[in-house]
C-alpha cells in the first residue's frame, strides 16, 4: 500500500510541475521536453489549472492524515475528491462548447 501511495504522490507532484510550468521554472530544455510529451495538460485553462491544484491539495492532504492516522480510508477519500474538481471543469466546458 505505502508503494501504491508514493507512487499517487510522484504521479501528483509531476501533474502539477507539467500544469504550473509558467510558476515553475527548470529552465528552456524542461519546458520543450513538457510541452512534447504532455501537449494538452501544458496548455490547460486557468480554470483547469486551479481543479487539478485543488486536487492535488485534497490528495496529499488524504496523505499527510494517512501518514499520522495509518487508516487507509483518508488515502482512498482524498483521491476520489481529489477526481472531483478536474471532472467538473472539463464536464463544465464540454458543456459550455456544445451550448454555444
């Protein structure tokens, strides 16, 4: 399970650098390697940007009350609430864009 855990965690703190590339900066070669492998999570929306931020929150916070409790159920909570607040966003502009 901690596996499992470190790996949700890696994949979560990769999404993020990928999204936030303007606030964080590793230089030139860092963005061009992003920007080929990860095209369309580079170039989300802000609104976008601030779901997958908020999730990510939600996430390691499951974590951080894993890492103190040892009770699995906030990991698995965390997760699905983290899911929640991207779904949203694309549902919301999937929808906007067939309404227009």
């Amino acid at each position: 399970m901690d596996y499992i855990i470190l790996l949700l965690v890696g994949i979560g703190v990769l999404v993020i650098l990928i999204v936030h590339q303007d606030i964080i900066q590793f230089g030139e070669g860092y963005n061009k390697i992003i920007s080929r492998l990860y095209p369309q999570l580079g170039s989300v929306n802000r609104s976008m940007k601030n779901a997958v931020t908020l999730g990510c929150a939600v996430f390691f916070g499951g974590v951080m009350a894993h890492a103190y409790t040892s009770d699995d159920s906030w990991v698995w909570n965390g997760l699905v609430f983290a899911i929640v607040p991207p779904l949203i966003q694309l549902f919301r502009g999937k929808w906007k864009k067939s309404s227009s």
